[in-house]
C-alpha cells in the first residue's frame, strides 16, 4: 500500500500483478482500479498503457517515496503504513528533509522561524525532468534551512529541519 498527494490530498494506492512476466498490473486509487501494462522502459522514462491508452510518464524512486510525472503533473507517492499517517517523504520521522536524489534547488517556499502546516511545499526541487515538491511531514516550525535556489545538492543532503509545535497541555478549569 501507498499514499499519493496531489495539492493537499492524499489517496491509497495499490498495485497488484495480473500477469508479471507480460508486464501487466492492476493499479487502484482510492476505489477505483485502472489496468497499467509497460510498454517501455529506460531510465526514470516509462511508456504505459493505462486503461487501453499508451502515455508516457517519468518516474524516480528512493526506498520510501517517489515521484511520477505525467502531463505536466507530478505526483508523491510515500510507501507503507508511515505514510498513510502523513509521516512519510524525504523526511527521517524528526523533521529534517533530505534531498531524495541529486537534484537542482528551483525555489525555497520558507524561511528559518516560519510556522508551516502538514504537507505544505517548502522547497522545490528539479531532478530528470521532474519537479519535486520537498513537504513538511508535520504542523510545525522551520528552525534550519540549509539550501538556495540554483544551488545543487546531492541525495541525502538536508535541505531544512522542522521541529513539532510542542503541545500543550491541556488546562483544567477548578471549578
């Protein structure tokens, strides 16, 4: 199981074999499910055939997350359980992002002291084509942000750390 986001929303993505060996797998989002056969393959390029129609897309994976492009869209995609929860992406659980594979820094959202909420863009980046949205795993405060826009980093560079906002606790009325 998997989780996708696509402008704040996330939906459950499986994917299960009709026939590997011919290429040929069920794809479900949320409840509907699509039949994906690979045509082609180089690299992060794909040419699929969903549903009957042939499209191309770019995809990148690291062990937890990817990204897809297709028309001009690109899609997370954070693998297991942890995701489902919001956890996943190129974060470590404590909020520092990581850079999941050698990319070009296009745009940093925010800066160092700067309240953001679960799932907001705080840097894009350009890796093969593909934008890549680095998002806040959780509500929260930027305390680091260690890149600039232009400047290259490599996989597993930290690009900014997000500390929890520490909870309250709750207040008792005495009365």
């Amino acid at each position: 199981m998997a989780v996708y986001r696509w402008q704040e929303q996330s939906y459950e993505v499986r994917l299960e074999p009709i026939d590997e060996a011919q290429g040929r797998w069920r794809l479900w989002v949320g409840d509907r499910a699509h039949e994906v056969r690979v045509r082609f393959r180089d690299g992060a390029r794909w040419v699929l055939e969903i549903d009957g129609r042939q499209t191309e897309v770019y995809a990148q994976w690291t062990r937890t997350q990817g990204w897809a492009t297709h028309q001009g869209r690109t899609w997370q995609v954070s693998r297991g359980p942890r995701a489902a929860r919001g956890e996943g992406g190129a974060s470590s659980g404590d909020g520092t992002l990581r850079a999941p594979m050698p990319a070009q820094v296009r745009g940093v959202q925010v800066e160092a002291g700067q309240t953001v909420r679960a799932g907001e863009t705080l840097v894009l980046l350009e890796a093969m084509k593909m934008e890549l949205r680095v998002q806040a795993p959780f509500d929260g405060v930027v305390t680091e942000v260690r890149v600039q826009t232009g400047q290259a980093v490599e996989r597993g560079a930290v690009l900014a750390v997000v500390q929890p906002h520490a909870q309250e606790e709750p207040t008792h009325d005495p009365a």
